[in-house]
C-alpha cells in the first residue's frame, strides 16, 4: 500500500462504488500563520444602515446571531466569535451575538430554525444545510495552504487556497503505516459532521478495503480535531483523522502542550483535496442584512487586527466573495452523492 493516497476523486469513487462506504473544516477545518496582538479596526461602514428599532432584527433586544461549529477548541472559538460580533457591531450599528453548537448537527439546526441567522459552518455541514434549510454562502474561507510530507501539493505551500486536505495520522509505536494495519485498532473520528474528520475519511476508508463500521476494535467521535490528535498521541486511540497538518498547526498549536507530539504521531496517508468552509446566511434573512454583515466581514479580513481575530477563529486568512456562480460546493457535493453520500440525510 502507497503511503500517499494517488488516486483522484474520481478514481476514489470507482473503487469506493466496488467496496461500499460511509461518508470536513472541516471542518474546518484548515491550517496557517500565527495572529498579530493588533487590535482590530472596527470603524462604522459608510453605507451603515440606521439603527433597528426594538424588537427589529439587529436591534440590542433581537441580535443577528452567528452560530460556529465546534471543530477546534471551544473557549478559542467562543473568544474569537465574540470579538467579531464585537466588532460587526461597531461596523454596522446593529447587534451581533454569537452561539457556539454543541455539535456540527447543533449549528446546523440553529440555522435551521431560525435562532441563528449567520453560519460560519464547515464545508460538510454546508451542503446538508444547503439541501435541508437552503442556507445561502456568501463567503469560502481562504487559507495559506498547509502541507505535510506526503502531500502531492506541497508546492502550494502557504499559498492562499479555497481548499485544503484532510490526513490519517496514527501513534508512532502502534506499527501503522498503511490503511492495511488499521484493522482491529482503535480509530478517532471527530463528528460525524466533520468533513475531513469522519464524511471523507469513511468513504477512503471504505476504498482501501477497511469498513470503517467492523474493522476497527473501537471507535469514537472525539469532539473536535484537536481532540483527534491529543487522544491518539495519548494512547486513547491508535488512529485518526484531521485535516493537514493538526500537528504543526499554529491556531491548534499542540505542541504548546505536547512538545513532542510531531514525533509521538506519524501521518500515513492523505485525502484528496477538500473545498474549505466560510460563511452562509439563512434565506430569509434580509438581502440587505446580508450585504452589510459580508462587507463588514470582509473589511475585518482585510484588516490586520481583524485578520488575526479571523486566524484564531478557523486559520481564516481572508475571505472569498462567492455567489450562484460559483460550483465548488456543488461539485463536491456530486462527489459524495456518487459515493452513496446524502448529507440532508445525515441531518436528523
């Protein structure tokens, strides 16, 4: 078996239709710079609108809230969430507040309810919202393209990119080395939502002859992709799967905590590549709403304080206006469809 995993999406498919399957950011899911300490500059936008009265959405008693999914650490994410409603409130005159889900599914349904009406949901997540709830994306995050030794796109590397790639990664004394000694291990996934943490791994999985459902000795759905990591460098599980590179990466940075965690887990392998998360509003949410909130969100990427904010949330290093137009999404979604992938379904 290749340490690299070579064969295109479409090739992954065909061998996945003959062996059966399952199914990100992730989810978010992705890598990149260390944040600046620069505050960010929150200066009120020209076009602003006039302040809501009460009971409005955007008024101080009705904000527009913004769900994240949990695919890092929570208290970061809550952190760097509020100081973005902090500082949309100050761009745009309206009120902002934040809900971190307790799951990937959580967010979802809070979109889908209406209780929030911004998403900054992972790429996965996305498309089930989009085929359940319509949700509109407005922005695809853009990340400096973080690599590993195996990666056929290492030229990429530190490039801004709208996609990224997920890896398998396993404990440097459990003797795995390929998709072959995986059977009868222990095997981390982080939600059943995640894109590169449990949707994509499953189906390659599936292609490399491991039915993700039988073949291990036990498996688990660790929360987020720093969990993936610290669980199997612990021992707690023998194998995982994160995006590239949860190792190294500087928003995670484990090796703050685990200094030798690069040389205690040893990567194995690949995914293909993997559109990235941003950001998407419900469809009854105010066209105008929406225009503020993505020039808001883009001026705060375009910002250096408001930049490392952005960092800290998901490694967001800017942001990519995206409409109809665009077919990423839509051309990764055939991909799990021909894989026997529903994500609506997945959504209960």
């Amino acid at each position: 078996m290749n340490k690299r995993l070579t064969f295109s999406w479409l090739a992954l498919i065909v061998v996945f239709a003959m062996a059966l399957s399952a199914c990100g950011p992730a989810a978010t899911e992705a890598p990149t710079a260390a944040p600046t300490a620069v505050p960010p500059v929150c200066n009120k936008l020209p076009d602003a609108p006039a302040a809501p009265a009460s009971g409005q959405l955007g008024a101080s008693d009705t904000p527009i809230t913004m769900a994240f999914v949990p695919s890092g650490d929570s208290g970061t994410i809550a952190k760097a969430g509020s100081a973005i409603a902090d500082c949309l409130n100050k761009m745009t005159g309206l009120t902002y507040s934040i809900q971190t889900g307790t799951s990937y599914a959580a967010a979802i349904e809070a979109m889908g309810a209406g209780k929030a009406q911004v998403g900054f949901l992972n790429t996965f997540s996305i498309l089930a919202a989009q085929a359940k709830y319509g949700i509109i994306p407005a922005l695809i995050n853009l990340r400096k393209y973080a690599t590993n030794n195996l990666d056929p796109d290492k030229a990429l590397n530190q490039q801004l990119e709208p996609f990224y790639r997920g890896e398998f990664i396993a404990g440097a004394s459990t003797g795995i080395k390929s998709f072959a000694d995986l059977k009868g291990k222990t095997f981390c996934f982080v939600d059943p939502l995640s894109t590169s943490g449990y949707i994509v791994p499953r189906i390659i999985l599936a292609a490399n002859g491991i039915n993700p459902d039988t073949d291990f000795k036990a498996t688990q759905n660790a929360g987020s992709h720093n969990n993936v990591a610290i669980a199997v460098y612990k021992g707690d599980c023998d194998a995982g799967a994160s995006y590239i590179d949860i190792l190294t990466d500087s928003s995670a940075n484990l090796a703050a905590t685990y200094p030798d965690i690069a040389t205690k887990v040893n990567i194995f392998a690949d995914t293909d590549r993997i559109p990235n998360d941003g950001v998407q509003y419900i469809k009854t949410l105010d066209p105008k709403l929406q225009a503020i909130t993505t020039e808001a969100l883009l001026a705060m990427s375009n910002d250096p304080g408001g930049k490392a904010v952005l960092t800290k949330l998901y490694n967001v290093n800017a942001f990519q206006k995206i409409d109809s137009t665009f077919t990423m999404y839509a051309d990764f979604l055939k991909v799990l469809q021909k894989a026997g992938v529903d994500p609506a379904s997945l959504i209960k």
